[in-house]
C-alpha cells in the first residue's frame, strides 16, 4: 500500500504553521511509534505486528502545505481533489482571526472532503468537542490536541492518521473493485447472454468497468482458418479495431500474459483450444497488488464463459447439422436414382425427336445437371472425416473441375497460369468439387446480375511447401451483406436456385485437406479466393 503523505496546516499564526511543517518535513528522524502503527494494521489488515529494527528506524517524510486562513486552506483542498492529489490530513487552529474560526472552517472542508482527518488544535474551549463533532460530522475522522504539544505528538499523529487515511481507502477501493467484478461475472454468466452473439460485447463492457478503461476490442483467433476476427468493439471503429489486429497479428498470437503494448493493454484469453484478445484503451492501472488479482479472477472467468459458450454452440450446431445431413444423405441417395433415370429417358427422347423438342428436352438435361449438382453438394457436406489421399496433379483437377461447369453454364474464358503441372497429395474428387463450386459461383452471381459471361483466372504457386491457388472472376463481386457469412451454409445473397452449399463445401474439403481458403475483401475488380494447401 502506497501511504498518502499530504498534509495541510492552517494557523493564522506564522511561527506555529513554520514550526509544524519543520517538525513534518524533517528526515532521518527515528520513528518511535511505529508499533502503534502496527497495531493499528493488524487489527484493519490481520497482519502480524513487525516491531523489527528496521521498522523502527524507518524514515517519515511528509509533503506539507499551509494556509494563514479557513477560507485560504478550503479552496487549496478543492484544488487538490481536482487535481486527484487530496490531502489525507489537516492540523487545523480553532481561532483564526480576521476570517473563519476553525469550526466553520472544518464544517466547509468537510462538505467537499469526505475522507480527510481533521486534527483540531486550540488552548481554549470555545466549544465543548459534541458541538465540534455534531457541526463538522464524520466524527471518526476528528481529534483534538491541546496547545502547547510536544513533538512526538504531532509525528505519531502524522504517522497514524495518514497510515489509516491510506488504509481506509485501500479497502473502500477493494471493495468497490470486487462490486464491479462481481456484478461484471454475473451479466457474463447470465443464461439470459449465454451466446457468441452478446457473450463477446457483453465481456468485453465487464472488463471496461473494471479497469476504468475509454475504449477497446475482443478479437478471437480461428486455428483452422489462421487469422483474427474482431467479435466486439467498444466505442473503436470496425475498421481501426481490424486495422489494429492485422498489423500486429503476430505479437497477439505471442501474447501468453497480461501486458501494456502501444499504449494499450492486452488481456490473452485462452483455454484448451480457445484463443481470444481482450485490447483496452486508457487503463487506469493501480498499484495495488489486490486489484490485479481481481482482474486476473475477472480475465480468467471471462475465458471460462467464452471457451465454454463457443465450445457449445459448436457442438450444437454440429448435432444439428450431423442430424440434418443424415436425413439429407438418404433423400439425396433416393433422389439421384430417380433423377438419372428421368434423364436417361430424357437423352433418348432428345436423340430420336425432332429440333424442338430436342432444345426443350435439352433444357430439361440442364435442369436435370443442376439438381444433380446440389444433390451431389448434399451429400458432400455430409462426408466423412476420412479422405482417400493420393497422388495427382492439382493442375489437372482445377481444369477438370472448371470444365465440369463449362459444359452446363457459360464461361467466356478460363486461364490457368503459373505451373504446368503440380503434383499434390489429395482427395482427386474432392478437390475437383472444390473447383467446380467456385467456377459455378462465380456463374451464378454473374447471371443472377444479367451479365452474360465471366471470365476465370486461376493462379497455381509452389512456395516454401504449400500451395498457393489464386482464383479469381472478373463478375459483380460478393455482396457486403454477405461478406462476413460468406462460408456459412446456406447463405445465398438470392441466386436463383442456389440453396447455399457450394462455399462451406468448398471450405469444408479444403479444411479436411488441412488447408486454409480466404476472401479477399479489398479486390474490387470482381471476387478472389485464395486457397492454401499442403504440398504433401
């Protein structure tokens, strides 16, 4: 605990205001009442008195003021209190003439200082000490001494009532901290909260309390997806809290400990796989050990709540998905017999009629194309974790996959650069599945804007080990309002037919692929996907 040493005394006279400030701000002075200042903390604090040399010998140094009158010493503690620097005692004169006696003086302090000790001195019994006590309040905060005193009596004055000014407002601080964190862990734990859509905004205004901070950001780190996502922001731009995770992915991801870091604090939030930043802005740090224990109880409940609310939602929604694929595997199965006999009878009816009825049935075949591709996404989404991996050219599957949608939809071109051929152990037809949703989505958007081709432009890179795809259309783009569920099933942005599986299908083998798949927010000249995969 740090001990506020500020002390004011107010005497009309000179000599007696020159005399107790040299008395307080003399140094080296052995302190004779330290064991009363010891007594005093082991009964606040439960401490073990220390009556050891040391102890005893300890220097005490003041930071003194003064005032020749009331209302002199009443705006110099008005002032101090705005300047957060409050004086934790006053030795105060009764009579003060011409200005305010030391009553009314200590009745006007006190209205604006709650907390300051009030050491009253006089020879006279102007008033008796209930009238002083009842008229100036806070009784507990009062004394007398009598003039003429010795010195002792004002250094262990000075020593105790500064020891227990600082001690109550150690407590009276402690207190109020635990309030806040706990009233922080119960809005966190709420049932009423208890999902990742308010779990992030609603931690991160509990953290804010408690530190006093302006300002800040939750962001939670994706493993599988190798990048950050800002989940909550607190009065910090979308854009500057992004701005701010993407410049220093590399030193968040490190962080293993609470820390400052450019003029911010970082709170790393992390259990068993879950991996979050808590950033705030203008931290109010203390000095008191007790406050960081709190907070380090307040980190390590939030990280509890978080992990556990994303493990669950994952866990739930993989429950739902696992139940609705099964229910979607069996119907995709019946669905695709009965379908390819339709189109094997279509095909023969096409072949043996005349020109316009072969342009309908061909019209029907492509329909027929279409429902087989969305029973075929169905079923994908539903595959098993386990992939036959083996040897093949990635290069061959890209072209395969394309072509696979150019015989159905238009492509004005498609261009593959960089090398000719690419060995790369996979799943062949599973990564041509890959290819074939990404060609076939940049179709469906182009078509579902009246544009009547799309041009495809396909990158492949060997560099340090991984594979590095680039794709890209030169089509209208991804809408804003999907941009960010991008990945999510069954996110259409309104395309026609489209039931919004292609791209979590896509993410999904690429992912079982051990690979990582990217859109690229700032390409304005069509969509960009960039896609990663381990070369062996």
């Amino acid at each position: 605990m740090e001990r506020n040493r500020r002390i004011l005394i107010v005497d009309d006279q000179q000599d007696l205001r020159e005399q107790l400030a040299k008395l307080l701000l003399r140094s080296g002075k052995k302190n004779e009442t330290m064991s009363l200042v010891q007594q005093m903390r082991s009964k606040l604090l439960g401490e073990s008195p220390d009556v050891s040399e040391e102890n005893a010998s300890e220097e005490q140094s003041y930071v003194v003021d003064t005032a020749e009158q009331g209302e002199i010493a009443l705006e110099m503690v008005k002032k101090a209190l705005g300047k957060e620097e409050p004086y934790a005692v006053m030795f105060l004169d009764m009579r003060m003439p011409p200005g305010w006696d030391g009553l009314k003086t200590a009745k006007a302090i006190r209205d604006v200082d709650k907390n300051i000790e009030i050491v009253i001195m006089t020879a006279y019994a102007d008033h008796d000490q209930k009238q002083i006590a009842d008229t100036v309040g806070t009784p507990e905060k009062l004394l007398y001494i009598k003039k003429p005193f010795q010195a002792e009596e004002i250094y262990q004055l000075a020593l105790s009532l500064t020891t227990k000014w600082s001690l109550e407002l150690s407590e009276k601080q402690r207190r109020m901290w635990l309030e806040v964190l706990l009233r922080g862990m119960c809005k966190i734990k709420s049932p009423s909260i208890n999902d990742s859509g308010n779990i992030y905004p609603q931690t991160l205004k509990s953290l804010i309390d408690f530190t006093e901070a302006k300002k800040g950001i939750i962001s939670t780190y994706d493993e599988c997806e190798g990048g950050w996502k800002v989940e909550a922001v607190a009065d910090v731009a979308m854009n500057e809290a992004e701005e701010f995770v993407r410049k220093n992915t590399s030193y968040l991801h490190e962080s293993r400990t609470t820390q400052h870091f450019d003029g911010k604090y970082i709170l790393p939030l992390r259990k068993d796989g879950f991996f979050a930043i808590a950033v705030l802005y203008d931290v109010k740090t203390k000095s008191d050990p007790e406050w960081y224990k709190l907070l380090s109880l307040l980190v390590m409940t939030s990280t509890e709540v978080l992990s556990n609310t994303v493990f669950m939602n994952d866990y739930i929604e993989k429950e739902r998905l696992s139940v609705l694929g099964i229910a979607m595997n069996k119907v995709s199965h019946q669905s695709k017999n009965m379908l390819n006999q339709i189109m094997g009878y279509a095909a023969m009816i096409k072949d043996s009629s005349d020109s316009r009825t072969a342009e309908t049935v061909g019209k029907l075949l492509e329909s027929g194309d279409a429902m087989l591709r969305m029973l075929q996404n169905l079923a994908v989404y539903n595959y098993d974790d386990n992939i036959n991996l083996q040897d093949c050219d990635l290069v061959q599957i890209i072209n395969s996959g394309c072509d696979s949608v150019i015989k159905t939809v238009k492509i004005a071109a498609k261009k593959i650069s960089g090398l000719p051929e690419l060995k790369i152990k996979a799943s062949p037809e599973l990564l041509q599945i890959v290819f074939a949703n990404l060609a076939l989505n940049s179709v469906e958007a182009a078509l579902h804007k009246n544009m009547d081709k799309v041009n495809l432009s396909i990158d492949v890179k060997d560099s340090e080990g991984k594979i590095m795809v680039t794709f890209i259309d030169d089509g209208p783009g991804v809408p804003d309002t999907v941009r960010k569920t991008l990945f999510n099933p069954f996110v259409t942005s309104g395309k026609g037919s489209a039931i919004g599986l292609g791209l979590p299908i896509v993410k999904q083998i690429v992912l079982k692929h051990k690979g990582s798949i990217a859109y690229d927010e700032n390409f304005t000249q069509g969509t960009k996907f960039v896609i990663v995969l381990p070369k062996a």
